[in-house]
C-alpha cells in the first residue's frame, strides 16, 4: 500500500519475577523492530503525511510515550473503585434503529462494490491510483471504512458483498470440525497479509482482481459446505477481524435496536474470547497492523541487506522474519499472562487470564490502524473521488492532497489513545475478575509492562521516515 501512495505521491513496583518478565519483554520486543517483516492484513498502513524530525531525541520520546501508559496504569489503579469502573461500564443509552431499507442499501452497495473491484481491476487504467479498483480497496475499504467499524459501529454484517452472495446459495449443512476452531481465520488473515507482502498487490489492479476472484470463490464455497452463519462466525478472516474491531466501537446493534456506550466499554466483556485460537487471532490483529511501518524503515532495510548479502534469498528472509515476529508477539503475550498469575497469586490458569485480558489489545490495534491510514485517506480522497466520477477514463495526473508534516503528531496521538483505552480495559477486566483491590493491580504489572514495550516500538515506527523496504517486487 506504501507503494500506492509513492506513485501518487512521487517520492518515496512489581515483584522481582515480574521485573525480570518486564525485561525479557522489552528485549523480545525491541529485538523485533530489528527482525520482523511483519504485516499488516490485507494492504496495511501507508504514509499520508510527510514526517518531519523529532525536536527532541529520540530516546526521550519513546520514554515519555512509555511513561504516559505507565502513568495512566497508576491512575487508574488508585484514583478508582470497583463501583466507578461499573458504573462507567454500564452506560447506555438507546439509539434510533435505522430502517431495513439502509441495510438493503448496504448490501446493495456491497455487492456493487465488489463487482466494480472485479471489472475495473480488469479492464481499468494500469496506473494504481487511475484505476477505481486499487483506489476502493485500499483507500475506500481498508483505510477508510475498516476505520468506521471501531471509531462508529461494525455495518460489515450487512455490507459484507460474499455473505450477500452466499446468503441465497444452497448449503450442504456439513459439521464443521470442532477441532479447526477458528484457527482457520488465523491462518487466512496471516495468508492474506503475506500475499500483500510479497506481491504488487497495491499497484497492480489485474492481480488484485485476480486475488478478490479467488477469496470470493473460496468463501462461497466453505458458506456452502459448511452453512453461512458458520463459515462466517468461524473461518472468514475478515468478518471476525471487523467484528472485532467493532467492540471498540461505541455504537452497537442489539436485538432491540441501536445502543450508544463509552469507546472500548465492551472489550471486558466475559465470552468476548473464548479460546486460544481466539487469543491468537486478537494477536494476529495487533501483530499485523505493525507490518508496513516495520518493513519501511532503515533499521529493517539495512538488516534485509545483510543477511541477502551473505546468501540468504529475499523471499526466505521476509517469511522467516514474518513467522518469527508472529511467534514473538504471542510469546510476549503469554509472558505477560504468565507473569499476571504470579504476582496476582490466583487460582485462575494463565490461559484463562490470558483470554479475558486478550481484548483490550483490540483498542492498540484500532489506535495503530488510525495513526498509518488516516492521512492516506485524506491525500488520495480528491484522487478516488476524481475516478469515481470516470473510472474508464479518469484525469491523467489526478489531484492529491498534501496534508502538513505536523499531522504526524496526529498519529503519535492515535497511538497512544489506542493504548491508553487498552489500559483502562485492562483495568476494568482485572477488577472484574478478582474480588480483592490489590490483587486486580497486581495482575496488571505483566500486561502493563508489554504495552509500555509495544507503545515504545509502535512510537518508534510512527516516527520513524519511510523506506521503500528493499528486494520486493513492484
């Protein structure tokens, strides 16, 4: 997706244990930023905005970031009380509930979409942002509208175009094997992001029509085997990654109509995660949405460039890399569980913890997603809306938009609201897991400690200026 916007652009005091934890944390997390060619699903994040230098060093500003989730932890561990956090929790308020007709509408939008996506990828202009096809995907879908599923509501349900299809199909009604879980969901949103790493998917619409066939065709034929309601509750990677991010939302849909609540308030719901095929897909989401900051920076190139220069192929270093990073983010995260049950002195396994706490990473996601899409969506907005209007034969140079170096500090924000809410949804699930004050702090220390390492790295890449990331076709 980085390679869409230069071609627009032009150019390029806990216990011991849990002190020891924080450092075996940090050191697995920094050395990351140094290995990982992780990813972001489906076209990641790009640059909007031009970054313009630090005023301050460097190392002080990742400490101050660091230290502001650090401090938010205190906060809200002792200026708080069970029934505060409660009361917060359980605001609602009702909301008109749109009319059947909006959801036809949606569906109708969906479907259109995604036939406009197929042709246009086709038969449109090669050039990426003169093609209507490359412009919906990734500044449309996955920049703007992935956005409105955690800052308004998740309406993928009802705009999602290969549910709309499978809907009227007939079912073989086959058992899904219980075993599979949803790791198949997993495994599609790790594929999925991979193919976007290695391929031009970004730049070239005939291959991106190509791809959208293909996903088409494979989810219309598990909604088949298996049933709608289960292929898309089980296996669609991109229904389970919108849904989730639709808990941080603050509308939500209920049987009786809309419901309006804080941002995040939902994230410490009980059955949210269930299981650790579940954990891994949260992680899976958080993990991803760090890819293209990772791979575009010179840290990363110069360590590509290393190891290929001793003889080591591109391709087998971005997948070790990719795996590699993967598995590190959810060590880390066990790690933190594991540590969260030592200093709380709990019954409760660490898988257990780790499944009640594992939603609050949504909001560090949602916050991440934020801060590397929103000034693309702005710069190429006057661009899509221009091809819109003639997708066969849009303007030769289309307009964009150049947003101001200090939106970068609009980013840096993002992130760090991001992880501010996931402090507070922390918080708030600790309390409702435990019965004792001191012992909900406690179990914070170990997940407290991998946000401040994953803020300070996510800093990092926001910050840092971009880099084509070298040896990737385009």
């Amino acid at each position: 997706m980085e390679r869409l916007f230069r071609v627009a652009s032009g150019g390029p005091g806990a216990r011991r244990p849990a002190a020891r934890w924080f450092a075996t944390a940090f050191v697995a997390l920094v050395a990351l930023v140094a290995t990982a060619g992780v990813a972001a699903a489906h076209g990641g994040a790009v640059r909007g905005a031009a970054r313009e230098s630090l005023a301050v060093p460097t190392w002080l500003f990742l400490l101050t970031g660091g230290g502001v989730v650090g401090a938010s932890f205190l906060l809200a561990s002792f200026v708080t009380d069970r029934a505060f956090i409660a009361s917060i929790h359980a605001w609602r308020r009702a909301l008109p509930a749109p009319a059947r007709l909006l959801s036809r509408l949606g569906q109708v939008a969906g479907v259109v979409s995604l036939v406009a996506v197929v042709v246009l990828g086709f038969v449109g202009p090669d050039t990426p942002t003169r093609n209507l096809a490359i412009l919906v995907v990734w500044v449309g879908w996955w920049g703007g509208y992935v956005a409105s599923t955690y800052l308004v509501g998740n309406t993928w349900p009802s705009v999602n175009p290969f549910r709309t299809l499978a809907s009227p199909l007939p079912s073989l009604d086959r058992p899904y094997p219980e075993r599979f879980g949803t790791w198949p969901s997993v495994v599609g949103l790790l594929a999925l992001v991979w193919l976007e790493v290695t391929s031009p998917l970004a730049e070239d619409p005939v291959l991106l029509s190509t791809v959208v066939v293909a996903y088409t065709v494979v989810t219309l034929t598990g909604a088949v085997v298996f049933g709608t309601d289960t292929w898309f509750s089980m296996a669609d990677p991109l229904s389970r990654a919108l849904r989730y991010y639709g808990r941080v939302a603050p509308v939500e849909r209920t049987d009786e109509g809309l419901r309006l609540r804080l941002p995040g308030a939902a994230l410490s719901e009980t059955r949210l995660v269930t299981g650790r095929d579940e954990v891994a897909f949260v992680v899976a989401i958080l993990f991803v949405t760090t890819y293209d900051g990772l791979i575009a920076t010179e840290l990363w190139a110069g360590v590509v460039r290393t190891v290929v220069g001793v003889g080591v192929p591109p391709l087998v270093v971005y997948l070790g890399a990719y795996l590699a990073g993967f598995g590190l983010f959810l060590v880390a995260y066990d790690l933190a569980t594991a540590a969260a049950r030592r200093t709380c002195d709990t019954y409760l396994s660490a898988a257990e913890l780790g499944r009640r706490f594992a939603p609050a990473l949504l909001a560090i996601a949602a916050g991440y997603h934020l801060a590397h899409n929103l000034g693309t969506v702005l710069t190429l907005t006057p661009t899509f809306l221009q091809v819109l209007a003639a997708p066969l034969s849009p303007p030769a140079n289309p307009t964009v938009l150049v947003v101001p170096g200090w939106f970068t500090a609009l980013d840096l924000g993002f992130v760090l609201a991001g992880h501010l809410v996931a402090v507070w949804v922390a918080h708030a699930t600790a309390y409702d897991l435990f019965p004792s004050r001191l012992q909900a702090v406690h179990s914070q220390y170990g997940v407290t400690a991998v946000m401040i390492a994953y803020t300070m790295v996510s800093l990092w890449v926001i910050a840092e200026p971009f880099v084509a990331p070298p040896f990737l076709s385009t």
